[in-house]
C-alpha cells in the first residue's frame, strides 16, 4: 500500500514562519495515518470552523496551529516535530492579525490538505501545502502593504 509521509521542505523568504509545514510528502509503505489520525485531523478542522464562526482570532489561531501540528505528528518526523512546536511560539503574532479576514480561505485549505492525506496523494497533498504557505504569506504581505500605504 502506497501512502503518505509529511516531510521537511526548504522554505524561503516569508513563508519561513510555518517553513516546515511548506514541506513534502513523500510516499511510502506502511505510514498512511490510520482512521484515529485522520479523524484527528477533521476534529481540529472543525474547531477551527467553529472558531471562525464566533469570530474569536485566537481560537482560530490555536486551531490552526494545533492542526498543523496534528499532521506533522502523524508524519513521525521527529525533527519536525520538534521544530514546529519552536515555530508556533515564535510567530503566532503573525497570524492573529490575518486569523478573520484570511480565515474562510485557509480553513477551505486544510480542508483539501486533509482530504489528500486521508486519500494517501503525496504530490497533492504537497501541491496544496505548498499553495496554502504561499497564499498565507502573501495575504499577510498584502495586509502590511495595505497599513503602510494608508500611513499608519
């Protein structure tokens, strides 16, 4: 059985704030997430629904961020798994501004990320991540824009 196996990528410029999640899967045997894994998955998702839905940021920030983490447990990459926790402690300032406005979008993200991992689609999967790291960044780079041109 081909599945799949989160793994570290080379994030460069803005988009090193989550970088390890900009990452690869990688195909191989035996590691597709289990049902528990990936239900796991779809309850963060639904947290971080939910918490857009009340329009509560900081919810929406830690539901993104436990999600994230979710899947780079279930890519039993101990480095990265390392790493992501240091991350998250570093940059949660970064998304707390964006967790509203950027929200809708992001969760629609996860959402295809998750479908791909559960379907064991490492090249999509890793198409989506990528995409979704990017459109972060650069809606995040279109905010400071947006502030710096009105003089504030």
């Amino acid at each position: 059985m081909q599945t799949s196996v989160y793994t570290t990528g080379r994030p460069s410029g803005p988009e090193a704030n989550r970088g390890a999640d900009s990452g690869r899967f990688r195909t191989r045997r035996g590691s597709r997430p289990g049902g528990d894994g990936l239900a796991r998955l779809w309850e963060l998702q639904q947290t971080g629904l939910t918490a857009l839905a009340a329009g509560d940021a900081r919810a929406i920030v830690e539901a993104n961020a436990a999600l994230h983490g979710h899947i780079t447990h279930l890519s039993r990459n101990a480095v990265l798994a390392e790493l992501i926790p240091q991350v998250d402690r570093r940059v949660r300032w970064y998304y707390m501004p964006i967790a509203k406005p950027r929200g809708k979008d992001a969760w629609n993200e996860h959402a295809r990320i998750i479908e791909a991992i559960g379907e064991g689609a490492p090249d999509r999967a890793e198409a989506l991540m990528r995409r979704h790291t990017r459109n972060t960044t650069d809606f995040y780079c279109e905010q400071l824009a947006a502030v710096a041109g009105r003089g504030d």
